[in-house]
C-alpha cells in the first residue's frame, strides 16, 4: 500500500451524505433495520456516512450499533452517556456529520430509506435548504396506521404548532427530514429543544431566518414501540414550543457574525 510522502495522512474528502440516526432502547427494532441502512449507505452516489446515536440505552442498542460499525466502513457510533432525549441526540449527530448534505432517519425506518431520493433530489435542486417528509399531504401514503388515539394526538398537536408558530407544515414531526449542512449547522450549534419538539425549533428557527423548506408526500409504516408517551409527551412538547417562541425573543438563536457554528451540544 502506497504512503503519502510526508508524515501527514492524506485528506479524505468529505461524503456526499451523511445519514444521522437516534435510538434509544432500539434493539429489536435497530436489529431490523440495519441491513437496510448498509444497503442504502452502499447505493448513495459520493458515498454516504452513517451515524448511530445511542441515547443512553438500558439494552443492547449501543452493541449492535459498534457491531455494525466494525462491518461497515464509513459508520460512526456516538454514545450519549446518559439519556438525554432524540433532539440531543440529533443535534450530536448533525454537529458531527461531515456530507454537504444531511438526512434524518428513525431507528425504526418508518419512512423508507427508499423514500430518500424525493428528499435529496428536492434538496438539491433548492441548492440550500430543508426539506421535510410529510404523512399529512394528500398525496402521503400512510400505509400501517398510528392507533387512533396516537393520530389524534399527532393532529392536535399540529394545530397547536402552526397556530402557535405560524409554521404552514401539515406535518412538523415524521421524522425523516434532509438538509444542506450550510443551513443545518448553525440553527442546530445554538439549538436548546433536548427531546421531542426538535423538528418545530428547527423548522421555526429555520423559517425565521428565511431558510426555504418544503413539505414532500412520503411513504410511512407505523412501527410498534413509540417512545412517546400519550399523556406526558403533549405536556412536554407543548411547553417546549412556548420555550422556543420565548428563546427566539430573547436573540437565544441569533449567530454571532464569524461565529456561526459553536459546535456544542449541551
């Protein structure tokens, strides 16, 4: 094997994307879908890094995702130390991606992977941007069904969301979303939002700031095993998009000039 000349090693050029991941508790679940992300990761044209956060997990999360890691080139497992939540644990994720382009995915691939190119080729056709999958437009095809007092929720707390925030989304919370890193990096080096209502900081961040994002009809599968709670989650989130309207307020959000990235997660 050839050797650079010097006693530095040579650049490796950044992926054309990188594919973040939370879970917490996900063994069953993360065991299931893996071999899909391998494939996925494989096909990506420019190559596709993948990042597995596990969120403090009590089971074997965080040993599938390292096995996984030693068979797949280009994986990376960050390991939270304790809980701290999905928004966290995406926040870590997207401050440590090293793709122009990043994606957003559930453990549990509700969204197929396969959905990815709707997202990506929008994305890049904006040029710099957000784009969000969406289990509200009409041209969604929600194939497995949330229990219908799960999709009350999901309802009501949308309308919540955009009569509170203005925000114009039928669906601020399927969680496979796709954005230039540009954009990403900076709302989410000052983001605060540790758990569930992270998609409404970053889409009301991103919105205020003039970032363009558009809503795209994905394919969705209702996975047992939600790790929302029916009757303390509402509570949470709804607490949190008060916080985030407040924050916004107080310049929490502004980005200093020449200091766009802080690069902290806590």
């Amino acid at each position: 094997m050839s050797r650079a000349p010097s006693g530095d090693a040579p650049a490796v050029p950044p992926p054309a994307l990188s594919l973040v991941i939370p879970a917490y508790n996900e063994e069953i679940r993360l065991s299931g879908s893996l071999d899909s992300v391998a494939a996925f990761a494989a096909s990506c044209p420019g190559g596709c890094e993948v990042i597995l956060v596990d969120d403090g997990s009590r089971d074997r999360t965080a040993a599938i995702a390292l096995d996984f890691a030693t068979k797949h080139m280009g994986t990376r497992v960050l390991v939270n130390e304790r809980n701290r939540g999905k928004g966290y644990s995406i926040r870590r994720g997207v401050l440590e991606a090293r793709a122009p382009a990043i994606l957003v995915s559930d453990a549990d691939l509700s969204t197929p992977l396969t959905e990815a190119t709707k997202l990506l080729d929008r994305l890049k056709s904006m040029k710099e941007g957000i784009v969000i999958g969406s289990r509200g437009l009409p041209e969604s095809n929600v194939e497995i069904h949330q229990n219908a007092l799960r999709e009350l929720m999901g309802r009501t707390f949308n309308l919540v969301v955009r009569t509170m925030t203005g925000l114009p989304f039928k669906d601020t919370q399927c969680g496979f979303k796709a954005m230039s890193s540009s954009v990403a990096r900076p709302i989410f080096g000052r983001a605060r939002v540790d758990r569930f209502s992270w998609d409404v900081e970053l889409l009301y961040v991103a919105r205020k700031r003039g970032v363009k994002i558009e809503e795209i009809a994905v394919t969705w599968r209702n996975a047992p095993g939600s790790k929302v709670g029916i009757l303390s989650a509402p509570v949470e989130m709804l607490r949190d998009v008060i916080r985030i309207r407040s924050w916004y307020r107080q310049g929490v959000y502004d980005v200093p000039e020449g200091n766009e990235d802080r690069g902290i997660v806590g």
